[in-house]
C-alpha cells in the first residue's frame, strides 16, 4: 500500500508545482499589463495637464535659481520651445533677471 500512495503523492505534487508556476505566470502577466497601462496614462495624463496649465504671459524673468526645466514646468511651455523662442540664451547659464520669451 504505501507504494501506492507514495505515487499518488508524487503526482499530485507535480500538478501541484505545475498549478504553482501558472497562477506565477499569470500574476506576473496582469502586473506587467497593468503597470504599462498605468505609466501610458500617468504620460497621457501630465501631458493634458501640461497644455491646460500654459501660462498666458509672453515672457518670464528668470530667478535665482531657476532651470529651463523648472521654467517649463512653472509656464507649461515646453523645453525646447523655450530654446526655440529665445536662440540667444543658454541654457546651463540662466541669470536671475534675464527675461525668456514665451509665445
């Protein structure tokens, strides 16, 4: 008798591991799925809050401080827009009280 049960236990052992293995696959399939989902929205998200947020000023006067980054994210107009308005400026040396153009 215990040849027997020893080789039923073996077999359920094995689906087991093998039920094991699929519900990993499929976790981690929904995780991935998920998160990319998730990341394409947060893009889809900050670029809607982006344009809604753009200020209406025509110019801005740099702070102490300030990056074309954070001039950017501060006026909702773009880096590179930025650069394009203003070919004169660049962009590692910002002084506080230079104004950039805007539109």
């Amino acid at each position: 008798m215990e040849k027997r049960s020893s080789a039923v236990a073996r077999i359920v052992a094995a689906l087991a591991l093998v039920a094991a293995v699929v519900v990993v696959i499929a976790v981690a399939t929904t995780a991935l799925d998920s998160s990319s989902s998730s990341s394409h929205h947060k893009k889809d998200h900050q670029a809607k809050q982006q344009t809604k947020h753009r200020t209406k000023a025509k110019s801005y006067t740099v702070e102490s401080g300030d990056t074309l980054t954070a001039i950017a994210h501060k006026t909702g107009v773009p880096v590179a827009e930025i650069l394009a308005l203003n070919p004169e400026v660049d962009p590692q040396i910002l002084i506080a009280g230079q104004t950039l153009k805007l539109r």
